[in-house]
C-alpha cells in the first residue's frame, strides 16, 4: 500500500526529448511491481510541456488520462486526448503526449513486459 503525500514524486526534463518537463509518482515500485509489470505511476504533464515520442520494445504501455487536454501522437499520427480516453501503444509501436490545455495534463501509465 502507499498512501497520497507519501510517494517521491520525480521532475524528469525534456522527458523523450519532449518541450518542458513532467512530474512521474511511482504508484507502487520495486517488488510491488510483480515480474511482469516495469511501471505503475501517475504521471503530470504541465501545459506547454509534453512527453516525447518513443518506441517500446518488449513491452507494451497503457495511459488512462485523469484530467486535462492533449495531443496524443499514435505512431506519428496526432489524436486529441483528454480526460476519460484512454490509449494504447502495443509492443513495437510508439507514442507521445503533449498537454495542450490550460491545466495539468495527468495520467495513470502502466507498462508491462512481454
């Protein structure tokens, strides 16, 4: 179990080569995390700010956005994002977001390997 305020919150700059910076809270780590399962975190993308485009490989990674607007880049192709949608970029494919709106852009991502 972790509780709210009590879980390190990280500042990753030009995440992905992504414009600005995100905010990434490990919603459960280490052995929590089980063999299967490399990331369960909440991550915050300010406005302006985004995470860039990338490509996963063994693995497969899911957002499930909680408040806030975007773009979300499905292999290069853009789709507006927000608050309810929910994406998936399966193993070998790449994805970005980045916050268009006027509020916090965040997100529950879950990464799990094949």
């Amino acid at each position: 179990m972790t509780k709210a305020g009590e879980r390190e919150i990280v500042k990753a700059e030009h995440a992905n080569g992504g414009a600005g910076y995100i905010l990434k809270e490990a919603l459960l780590t280490g052995g929590d995390l089980g063999e299967h399962c490399r990331m369960f975190s909440k991550v915050t993308i300010p406005p302006q700010c985004e995470l860039g485009y990338h490509e996963h490989h063994g693995e497969s990674e899911t957002y499930y956005l909680l408040t806030g607007k975007g773009m979300y880049s499905d292999n290069g192709k853009e789709v507006p994002a927000e608050a309810g949608d929910v994406f998936f970029c399966d193993d070998g494919n790449g994805h970005g977001l980045k916050n268009t709106g006027e509020e916090d852009l965040t997100f529950v991502a879950l990464i799990l390997k094949k």
